[in-house]
C-alpha cells in the first residue's frame, strides 16, 4: 500500500491536500496517526513544496519531537512518511 496510496488519492484530483493527509494518517499509517496532526503536516509538506525545509512546524498542544514543541518540515515530512505528497526538484 503505502506510496501507492497516497498517488492514488493524488490521481483522483479533486481531494484537498488535507483530507488526503488526513486518510493517510487514518488508512495508511500503523499505528494510525492522531488527526490533531495534520494541520502541522500539511503546513511540513507546504513548506517543502516551496523549497524551505527548515521551515519550523509548530506541533499541537502536548506534542513534542525530542522534547520540544517544534520541527523542521523535512523531519516532519520524513518521520510521517509524507514524502509521496512533496514535490522535491533533482
């Protein structure tokens, strides 16, 4: 499943990015991905589409990376497996 999924989901064309991430997290994750998260995923991905992979994510109330309560994009992009939903240039 996994990439396959989520370029399905982008095939289909008329899903917003959230909803996509937000059956990714619940569909295509194990254990699933609480759905407090994909504001900040969509704001990962976002910022990775426009090239800024130090972009800091916020995370949610009560969520932290290494103890604190942010992230890079590309982290967050590559811990949740978000990668298929980036466009990286060569």
């Amino acid at each position: 499943m996994g990439r396959m999924f989520v370029e399905g989901l982008k095939e289909l064309g008329d899903i917003e990015l959230e909803d996509m991430v937000s059956m990714h997290f619940s569909s295509n994750c194990y254990p699933p991905i609480p759905q407090i998260m994909v504001q900040s995923a969509v704001a990962a991905i976002q910022a990775c589409n426009k090239g800024d992979y130090n972009e800091v994510i916020e995370l949610p109330m009560g969520v932290t990376y290494r103890d604190r309560q942010f992230v890079d994009a590309y982290t967050f992009v590559e811990q949740h497996r978000l990668d298929a939903f980036v466009e990286f240039e060569d």
